[in-house]
C-alpha cells in the first residue's frame, strides 16, 4: 500500500523492503538529487512530466518530483475538472491532458501520470457516479467492491480511449499501465474472492498482486511475465522501448535471475518459483540481496560519495543544478 511508495519502487529501481516498515520513501527520505529512470532518461535528452489530477502538498510530491528529475509538474489546478467521476477528475480527462502534454511537446517525453479517479472510499452515493457492475452471486453483500469494480469499468473505457489514441499517432510511443496498491473494500471480500483466509505468505501476496501491461503503437515482442515487482518493471519498459540497460538496471537483471520478485511481505526465487520466503527467516547480509541493498543505501542515503558506476554524476549534477534553479528544493 501507498502510491508514493509504489511510485518510488518503480521510478528508482529501489525495493522498500529496504527501509523501516510504514514508512515513505517521500516524505521521510529523498531529499537530494536522486538517481531514477527519470534522471537517466533526461541525460538522455527526454523531457520529463509528472501529473497527478489531486492536490499538490500530498506526499511531498512538490519537494521530490524535481528531485528524481522531472521538468514539469502538472496537480489538481492544472486540470479542467469538468469530467468528474465522484468526486475526483476522472481517468478520461488526465488521459486527455497526457495527449495534450505530448502533442503540444517537441523531442522525447516521458510523462509519468498518476491517476485518481478510483481511490477510495467506496460507499460514495452523490452525482457523477453509477452503479454498473454486481456480483451476480452476492448482490449487495459487498458494496465496496461493487462500487470499486463500476469504478474499473469506466477505467477500461478510459482506457481504450488512450490506447486507440496514441494508435493513431506516427511518433513511436510505449505505455506502461500497473496499479499502485491494493484499493480497501469489504471485510471478507479477499476470502470470497480467493477462497483463502490469508493466513500463509502466498495468500497474502494475493492481495497485493495486480496485472500490468506495457503497449507499444509498433510492433514488439508479444510475452507473458507470470511475476514480477515494481523495482524491475523499469527495466522491461527500457526492453520494449529499445533503450539499452542502465548499469543500475543491469545489476537489478542479475538480481531477478535469482530474486524475481519482492516487497515488503517477501521475496519469490527462481529455485522455488511459488514459494514465498519471509526477510525475517533468510540472513539478507549475503549475495545478491546484501550487495542491492547496500546500493539501494547508496543511491537514496549516501550523496556524498554516491558511487558514479551506477548512478551517472552527470545525470545527478543535471539534477541538482535544476533544484537549486527552483529554490529550496535541495
């Protein structure tokens, strides 16, 4: 749980299965210049945008964003609000606002969005909201979930909306689509839906696993991935769209051979692909996991002597020129 959270494995390659539980990466611990697919992709000649259609002072998003290296940031003011779902703007208006972004930009984007439209609660009963998806076998039982599936289903329109837009534009473009954390409905919902009471660590990983999806408007290797985790997921986006591993990258596909997935509640290994292992029953001072999460400290906590291998100078000096240029962002 926790979308910053989520949004830091991702964008920097870093698992918070390193740093104290309950905490956020945001709020407590970036604040230098920070390595992240962001920085890379900059040194690279990419513009980079950040939106999030809600409002500016959640998570620190103000102080860090610049900080990983994003050029712009667009909030809540920054969006029309005439297309509402519930109260919050809805997914087809910040896909609206992604296309505006990129086609009135020049030369390389990466925009990175956040989106809103289904965060919870979800016992809302006001306007901009229909109920349009049951559970045929227990109606009304569970009314969260009812409401948090109609929710998806004007997500999938959304959507297809975006897709079929970018279809249509000349420009090579990849999409990215993963869910941040699990969204909070009904007590004993989980147990109807999986048949399990989520006692062992595999039941519950259930609950913290989504689908995700990355779509390219050329043609790219069709594959299936059974499992993987937000801190490896930037390199497979860096596979589809042809651009060669960062160093960093390279060391997070050594790891994956033995370790392909990981979170806070544990790690999967190659050896024994469904097998949930527990941090707290394996010694994390050995091997791979030891040397990622020495680097992991390195990259978010050493600054000073922050090795120049595997998070570029160049990329990170770019960085901090930049918040010096924005004020009291460092």
């Amino acid at each position: 749980g926790g979308t910053p959270n989520s949004e830091y494995e991702f964008l920097t390659g870093n698992s918070v299965a390193f740093l104290p539980e309950g905490s956020s990466a945001y709020r407590s611990y970036v604040e230098n210049p920070t390595y992240s697919m962001v920085s890379e992709l900059k040194s690279r000649g990419y513009t980079c945008t950040a939106m999030h259609p809600f409002l500016s002072s959640g998570w620190n998003r103000t102080k860090v964003y610049p900080l990983l290296g994003f050029d712009q940031m667009l909030f809540l003011e920054d969006f029309p609000q005439k297309n509402l779902v519930r109260e919050y703007v809805s997914d087809r208006e910040m896909y609206e606002k992604i296309l505006e972004v990129y086609r009135n930009g020049t030369g390389k984007q990466f925009i990175f969005g956040v989106t809103m439209q289904n965060h919870g609660d979800y016992l809302y009963d006001g306007d901009h909201y229909e109920k349009t998806v049951s559970l045929c076998d227990d109606p009304e039982t569970y009314p969260r979930a009812e409401q948090y599936l109609s929710l998806m289903k004007e997500s999938d329109k959304a959507l297809n909306y975006l897709l079929d837009e970018f279809s249509k534009e000349e420009e090579d473009v990849v999409i990215v689509f993963f869910g941040d954390h699990q969204p909070n409905l009904d007590e004993g919902f989980f147990e109807y839906l999986t048949g399990t009471d989520g006692q062992t660590l595999e039941e519950q990983q259930l609950q913290y696993e989504v689908p995700f999806f990355i779509w390219a408007n050329y043609d790219i290797e069709e594959k299936s991935i059974p499992r993987t985790s937000l801190n490896f997921l930037s390199s497979y986006v860096y596979d589809v769209a042809g651009i060669g591993l960062p160093v960093y990258n390279q060391f997070l596909r050594d790891v994956e051979q033995e370790i392909y997935a990981m979170n806070r509640i544990g790690y999967y290994c190659v050896q024994e692909p469904n097998v949930c292992h527990s941090f707290k029953e394996n010694d994390q001072k050995r091997g791979l996991l030891w040397e990622y999460q020495c680097l992991a400290y390195n990259s978010l906590f050493d600054f000073e002597q922050r090795s120049d291998h595997f998070f570029p100078v160049d990329s990170v000096t770019d960085l901090e020129m930049n918040s010096k240029a924005q004020g009291g962002l460092t």
